[in-house]
C-alpha cells in the first residue's frame, strides 16, 4: 500500500530532543500529530516509526526514540506524495506548529503539529490503520 498518513502520539512529559540537523527542540507533554507520506510500502513505514530500535533516519525517528514518546494510533489515504503537504497545510489552520519539523523535502512550515485532540484528523477523509 502507498498513501499519506498521520499519525498521533503522545509525549508523556515535558522533553527535550536532539533532532538531528535541527539540533534540541522542547516538546511539551500532550498529543501530537505528525504527516507523512510512503509511496510504497505505507504499513512498513509506520511499524518503522512505532519501532524503538531503528537507526535514526528522519525528525520523527529522533523524537520517537524518548521513552516518553508513544505512537497511539494511524491513519491513511492511498493518496500521491502532494497531499501530505496539503493535509499539514489544513492541520496548521488550527494546531500549533513545530518549525520545520519533517519538511526538509517540501515548502511547509511544519509536518509536526502538537493537537488539542484527535478531532482534527477524525474530521479528514483518512481511515485508521488497524495491525
């Protein structure tokens, strides 16, 4: 399967990460939604993020990495590479930003957002992703 993906997790406390080239970012406890995208192999690509022994590759791995940090649950579209940037686009109207998290590939602010809850991505045209 390809598509885009969200996927919401939770930091269980106030943290601070070393986020590869972006150096340390503080992260306040709460949910977080970050978007993505696999043009092949989508499910792989989320079991690599809920993963805590991987080599570290993208912002998320960094992040993802603290024992404080928990992947709850994902959600997909089978959709082309241009939607993830148009899911955070619609993601950012509302939620906070974290700078130029996971963006490096793209013209977005952020692909990190931290949500009040999961409503944001309940109300999107995404399906959960069930293991």
């Amino acid at each position: 399967m390809k598509g885009v993906y969200v996927l919401i997790f939770e930091v269980k406390k106030d943290i601070e990460a070393k986020i590869g080239a972006l150096g340390n970012i503080s992260f306040q406890k709460g949910l977080y939604a970050y978007v993505g995208s696999a043009q092949n192999s989508l499910e792989k690509r989320i079991s690599r993020h809920k993963s805590k022994n991987k080599k570290k590759f993208w912002h998320l791995d960094y992040l993802l990495d603290s024992k404080d940090a928990r992947v709850l649950n994902a959600y997909y579209k089978n959709a082309g590479k241009e939607e993830e940037c148009q899911i955070a686009k619609k993601i950012s109207e509302t939620e906070i930003l974290i700078p130029r998290f996971g963006c490096s590939d793209c013209n977005c602010k952020t692909h990190l957002f931290k949500i009040k809850d999961t409503s944001v991505v309940l109300n999107m045209d995404l399906s959960e992703l069930k293991e």
